[in-house]
C-alpha cells in the first residue's frame, strides 16, 4: 500500500497527474511531489548550473554564486516558506532548483543574443526554455519509440516553475512590441503547455510559482549585492555616503522602470541603512566577512518573515494551495528589493567599462550559433543531433541550435566557439 505524504494533503490526483502516465512500484513510499524534486536533484540540467554565470563569472573567483548555488539558496528560502504557509515543501523545493535552468550561457547577457538570433524563428527566453528542458531535452522517460518527455514531472510541479504562465505570441499581444519580452512557453511546446495549464486562471501564477518567484528575487537581491561587495565592484564607504544620492535614486529608479517611487525608494534605502549590520567599511578581514554574512542574513530574515506575515494575515482561505489565494507581497519589501537590485545593476551591470565585454559575449554566442547552423547537425549532442534530423522547416533547425546552445556552460561555449570559428569577435 502507498504511503502518502502529509504534505501532499490539499492536493488532487488531478495535481499528481504526468504528461505520460506512469506505472507506480507497489512498495513506493514517497509522494509524488517528492519523486519530482529527486529528478530535479539528479539532471545534468542542474549540474550544469555550476558553471553558469550568475551576475559574475564562474570563473572569475571562488566566492561569488554561480547559477548552481544560487538556485540552492533559493531553494532554501522557498522551501521554508512552503512549510509556514502550508504548501507542499518539496514542490516549492522543486521549483526553486528548476527555477534556472534553461538559462543559457553568460546568464541575462546570453539570453539577449539567443533571443535576438532566434527572433525570427520563435525567440528564445529562459523561462520557456526551463520547461522545454523538463518536458523534452533532459533525459529521463523515454518511450520506445524514442519519444522524449523530459523528467516527466506532476502537472502541479510543473506549474509551479512557470512564472510567466502564457505563451510567447500571447506576451507580443500584450506588450505591443515586435518581440516578447518575458512568457513561460514557446508556441512549440502548446500541448504540454496547455496540459499543465488545464483548470488554471488565465495569465495566473499557482501559489507555489509565486513563492518560487518572491524566493527567487530575495536571494538575487540580497546575494548578488553580497557578492558585488566581496568582488570590488561595490565600495560599501561610497555607497554609503551616496544613499541620499540624487544620482543613485535616479539609477535605481531607471533600473526599475519607475514602477516604484522616489520617496518610498529613498525609505527604503534608509531602512536598510538602519540595519545593525551595515557596514560602512569593508577592509576582507574574517571580521568584515561575518558581519558582511550576518548583514545579509539580516536582511534575508527581514524580507521573508514580513512577507509570510503579510500573506498569512491578508489570505482569505485556509489552504493556499495551487489557486487558492495570490500571495501579497508588501510595498515596503517590494520597495527593499529594488533598491538593493537597483544598487547592483548602478555599479555593476550599468558601468561602461563592462559594456565592450557584454558585447563581446553575445557576439560569441552569436558566431557559435551561424556555426552551427551552417555545420548543417554537426557538432551537436546527442538530442539535438535527434532533433535536427527531425527538423522538416527553418524554424525546427533555429530552435535546435537554441536548444543546443541553451544547454551549454559558459566554458563549454567558449570551447566549442573556439573549435568551430576559431578566434573570438572576429
């Protein structure tokens, strides 16, 4: 007889359904949901992640995060969010490990030259490439006839790595652009999109996305201003005597498009200034490493424990399960996380002098993907070598070489773009 786990009380067998249904082991002891975060656990997806850029490359030192331990520390958030708002802590897990990976090489910076290669053909965006690589490319239920279903994964699983729930012709509708900017499923992959999909509000986040979502964007902030420190880009004495900064409001006003006001951004600059921990120098000694961690962990505690409050206090339900209620996130912790996201991208991302780099990273990617395509299937792995002899039409060959570029590291990019064209940006 199965054991079910508790924590899978609020969920149906509708939630528990796969894409391809499979036979259960009569001695099988775990939920499905926790059978789902095992096969998150052990793709070569995930791995793969530890030599991805985050916002600094991998290769660039041994303290700043790769995508890898990223998506472990947004799994950590997640997960103990789950457990205190009576969600299923493995799914949330789940997600917050699947959260990345369809991220290509060189991170943001990567996603813009797939994106812009692949315009014509259905575009590329990392999200949607998340869930082509669980339903498709990564491998693990494969049918006889060589069929691949990717890890196969519950439909509610699946909907809880969607933070963006509508396709990419539905995102060019709404924004109004020639191109989208942000969706969860290329037009391609409709059926299993709309399979996951069944029953759910339109253009909705299930409960578990958003908190994947909201974890996701506490450990970003948080971590990646943590590492901008460690890493010199940010000197915390001039941050500090620019907080009041006309300029840098201004910088971290442009960066969050002015979705957030100047005075709530300069209180909430203030608030983060209050913190016991904020430092006002940072000389690398181990003393200034432990405040500089208690000063994240801080604000860590802060962001998350005022959101669950907020949630537990304003949702009107008892379960929040799958649809049961949108979680409020509060300004002020909105507000918090712009401002330290915004700081980043002032000193980092912004900065002219990495601009020629940036360049040079999307034209690498860009030459490696025209020298593949002209290889005509070779070079390619295993799948996509499959998929490229299926590939009846142009549009079937660009997403095969997407699909091929999306699943490299920044290394093997490098290597492969070294071997096929030869010298870089030339």
């Amino acid at each position: 007889m199965e054991n079910r786990d508790s924590s899978e009380l609020g969920y149906t067998d509708f939630d528990r359904e796969r894409f391809l249904p499979e036979q259960r082991s009569s001695g099988a002891r775990r939920g499905e949901f926790a059978r789902d975060r095992a096969r998150v656990v052990h793709s070569s997806a995930l791995r793969r992640l530890g030599a991805k850029t985050q916002v600094l490359s991998p290769s660039g030192g041994d303290f700043a995060r790769t995508r890898l331990t990223h998506s472990l520390e947004v799994a950590q958030i997640g997960r103990e969010m789950a457990i205190d708002l009576g969600l299923n802590a493995d799914m949330v897990d789940m997600a917050c490990l699947a959260h990345d990976l369809g991220h290509p090489p060189f991170g943001h910076n990567g996603e813009k030259a797939l994106d812009s290669w692949a315009a014509d053909f259905g575009g590329f965006e990392g999200n949607a490439q998340t869930l082509r690589l669980l339903t498709r490319i990564e491998p693990k239920v494969i049918t006889a006839d060589g069929k691949s279903y990717g890890l196969n994964l519950t439909r509610a699983s699946l909907d809880a790595t969607c933070k963006y729930p509508w396709l990419r012709s539905e995102a060019i509708a709404e924004v109004g652009a020639d191109r989208a900017v942000k969706f969860g499923a290329y037009d391609d992959d409709i059926e299993v999109f709309e399979w996951l999909r069944q029953g759910a509000p339109a253009r909705v986040k299930s409960a578990e996305a958003q908190v994947m979502d909201f974890a996701d964007d506490v450990a970003y902030s948080v971590h990646d201003f943590e590492d901008a420190i460690v890493s010199k880009f940010v000197d915390v004495q001039t941050l500090g005597d620019s907080l009041n900064d006309p300029d840098l409001l201004e910088k971290i006003s442009t960066w969050n498009g002015g979705a957030i006001g100047r005075d709530a951004l300069a209180e909430a600059l203030n608030r983060l200034r209050a913190n016991e921990f904020w430092l006002t120098s940072f000389d690398y000694s181990p003393g200034a490493l432990g405040t500089l961690k208690n000063l994240t962990s801080s604000f860590i505690g802060s962001l998350v424990s005022r959101t669950v409050d907020a949630i537990i206090e304003t949702s009107p339900v008892e379960s929040l399960a799958r649809f049961g209620s949108t979680l409020a996130i509060p300004a002020d912790v909105q507000a918090e996380i712009s401002v330290l996201k915004g700081i980043v991208s002032a000193y980092l991302m912004s900065t002219e002098a990495r601009r020629p780099f940036y360049e040079w990273q999307r034209g690498l990617l860009t030459e490696l993907a025209d020298a593949l395509l002209a290889s005509n299937g070779a070079n390619l792995d295993s799948y996509s070598a499959q998929a490229w002899s299926l590939a009846s039409d142009e549009v079937e060959k660009h997403r095969v070489i997407v699909d091929q570029i999306a699943c490299l590291t920044d290394q093997s990019a490098l290597t492969l773009h070294h071997r096929l064209v030869g010298s870089i940006g030339k």
